[in-house]
C-alpha cells in the first residue's frame, strides 16, 4: 500500500536555496527529492537518538538493579 504524497510550501533563507540548487545539480536530482531525503535522514537521526536514550535509561536502571518490569 502506498503513501499518498502531500505538498509543502517552503520559506528558506537564499543561501539555502543556492546550495539546494547547486547540490541537486552535482547529485542529479529534483531539489524535491533532495529535500524528501534530507528529511528522512533527519528523522532516522531523530528516531537513533530517542532510541539511545532510552537505552542508556534502561542500563542506569539494570545497574541500580532496578529494571522496569
């Protein structure tokens, strides 16, 4: 099942706007697509470090000898 695809107007400084340009051209893509994939890269980071934080909750838990049950 696919995801439907939703428009987003963006507002970015010329100074963005010049290095999206200038990067999609050097990796040969749309600047849509270079920002869908700067995106998902953010949010994988996002999700790493929630999921690191929780870890390292759980192991001061495990050291104090008090895991959640």
């Amino acid at each position: 099942m696919g995801s439907k695809l939703i428009s987003k107007h963006v507002r970015m400084s010329q100074e963005v706007a010049e290095w999206y340009e200038n990067r999609s051209k050097e990796i040969g893509i749309t600047q849509t697509n270079l920002m869908v994939m700067a995106l998902s890269e953010y949010i994988k980071q996002e999700k790493t470090i929630d999921a690191m934080t929780n870890i390292k909750e759980l192991m001061a838990q495990l050291e104090k000898g008090n895991p959640e049950e």
